[in-house]
C-alpha cells in the first residue's frame, strides 16, 4: 500500500489525536475526583483509526461514532467545549444534560449519538443514507464504527445485508481491540478474519494496522473514495489494542501480557510521534510545544465548563429535544 500522507495532513491528523488523548486524560482524572457523572472510557490505543474515519468525512456526510472515537469526533467537528459540556453535565451542551457523556450527537448535522448496542448503530447510519438518496442528494457517505463484539450481534448481519443489497456509500469501521469487554476474540467468532464475514454479502474488504497513523489514513480515504465513487459498502477491520479498561471503573487485568507486547499492543500516538520527528523532520520542540497549548486550551475549557454548572432541576426545561422549541434549526451547528 502507498502511504503517501501529505506533510500537513497527517499533522493535522496528529494534532486531533493529540487533543483527544490529553482530554480522556483529564476527563479520568475529572472522575477520580467524583466530577463526572456516569462513566468515563477512554479511545487510548485507538486514535489513529479514529482520527482517520473523521478526516475523511466531509461536510453533509454521517458519521456514527464508537465509544472510543474522540478523536474522530473532534476531526468530524467536535468542539472541545461541547465534549466538555456533556461529560460534566452542563445545559449548554449538545444533549442539554439529558444523557449519559458518550450519547452525544447533533442528528441534524450527520453527527449521530452512540448507541451503545453497537450493532444498531449500522442500521441508523443506512437509513440517514437512504433518506439522503431519497432527497437526491447522491454525494454523501456515512461511517457506522463499532468493535469486533459488535460483529457477532444479528443486527450487524440484517444492517450489512441491507447496505449491500441497497449498495449504500457506507464505511462499517471495526476497531479489533482484541476484547468485547473482557471476552478475548477467540471466545467470540471462528472465522480466521473478521473481514471474511463481510465477504459473503458482496461487501469490499479493507484490512489495516490500526497503530499506524499514516496505513489507517490511506485506508480510510482509499475506502471512503470507493464508497463516494457508488461502489457500495465498504468493511474496514484495524488489528490495534485497548490500552486501558474497558472504563475507567477496570483495571482490565484479563488482557493478555503477550498481545500487550505484540505489534497490536504499541501505542498509535508514540508511533506517530517518532513518525513527524523521524519521516516529516519536525523538530522535537514544535511537538512538545503542542502539547502545552493543547493541554491549556483544555484546561481553561474545563474551567469555564465548571463555572456554568448544572441544569436547576426546578427550572430547566425537561422536554424531549425533538420538541419544536427545543430542536436545533437546520444549519445552526459548526460542524
């Protein structure tokens, strides 16, 4: 495969995955300290392939993100601030306080909240698509991303069957992380692939190392340019590895020692690094000068965040936000 990534692109690329895991860092530590509610799970090991579904989403396309996709929300349009909000609970972000930190999305503008029934999420994206084509509007793609648990629930077949029939300009990314939950893959499926379950529905197939940066963005874009060229779904499968818990509440001491040192196991932002200091021939200075304003800017968001508070529960109005004065109008997001 050819990994020619242009200079800026993959900087850019970094600097998201860089944000990502300097924010999942102080969201953990936020709820070591009782400041989060419900649970906390981190994309750590997962931002290369993350990032890359993101960066190759344009403006009107749809995108259904994993768990661990901070990264890629953030190249799709998120704003740290709405991150944030949600996480802490604040009214003004995207869900208005109403669900939990990662069932977060803006419908209106192709940014789907998580389901965390990942298989469902397929068949949500399917139908954005189909309604898209139903409008003439024949340009836009959709990416549906789960983990390989999610590949053996029935609605990942009856949504795969249904976008191939359809031929929809779908991306179904699987992270492999290697466990659903703590069931190891071995417990979940026979086939030697996971890509060979996609390829009895006449699906296209894309296999990658998801600890390289530079191989999960010449995938996806290979992958997102087929599927925007009307050649149907495409199946994209990232052999990478959790680095963490499944949250922040595990200490995921079932992952095995051997695939933490196996190729799987090394970190995608280490790799990337040494990729802008060793190919790109940044300077070691820029990068670590990243960092720190990265790590402020995140800083003075939870600050701000922190003084805006919670909903009054006396006050604030619980309606459902489908409701007339509650949805957002077409257009009002930055995404």
């Amino acid at each position: 495969m050819n990994h020619q990534i242009d200079r800026k692109r993959f900087e850019r690329a970094y600097r998201y995955m860089l944000t990502a895991r300097i924010l999942d860092e102080r969201l953990a530590q936020l709820y070591r300290g009782g400041n989060v509610y419900g649970g906390v799970f981190l994309g750590k090991g997962q931002e290369a392939l993350s990032v890359s579904v993101g960066i190759s989403l344009d403006k009107g396309d749809v995108f259904a993100p994993l768990i661990r996709d901070g990264a890629g929300r953030l190249a799709f349009g998120e704003t740290i601030l709405d991150a944030l909000r949600n996480c802490l609970g604040s009214p003004l972000g995207p869900m208005r306080a109403r669900d939990g930190n990662v069932h977060r999305g803006k419908p209106r503008e192709g940014y789907i909240p998580m389901i965390s029934h990942l298989g469902a999420n397929i068949s949500v994206v399917n139908g954005a698509l189909m309604a898209k084509r139903m409008k003439g509007e024949t340009k836009q793609i959709g990416a549906a991303c789960i983990g390989d648990g999610a590949t053996s629930t029935g609605a990942f077949h009856e949504a795969l069957n249904q976008a191939a029939i359809e031929k929809l300009p779908l991306l179904l990314v699987i992270a492999n992380n290697q466990y659903a939950y703590s069931t190891p893959t071995s417990a979940q499926f026979a086939c030697k692939e996971l890509s060979l379950k996609a390829q009895g529905y006449g699906v296209g197939t894309h296999d990658v190392d998801g600890t390289d940066l530079k191989a999960c963005m010449t995938t996806l874009e290979k992958a997102a340019a087929l599927a925007r060229a009307g050649e149907g779904p495409q199946l994209i499968v990232a052999e990478l590895l959790r680095l963490c818990g499944h949250g922040e509440h595990d200490d995921a001491q079932y992952i095995s020692p051997k695939i933490k040192a196996s190729k799987v196991g090394r970190d995608c932002m280490n790799e990337a690094r040494n990729t802008l200091l060793k190919e790109y021939q940044y300077p070691e200075k820029d990068l670590d000068q990243w960092t720190t304003e990265t790590t402020d800017e995140i800083n003075q968001a939870i600050r701000q965040v922190q003084q805006e508070g919670g909903p009054d529960p006396f006050t604030h109005n619980w309606k459902a936000l489908a409701t007339r004065e509650l949805c957002e109008p077409l257009g009002s997001s930055t995404l």
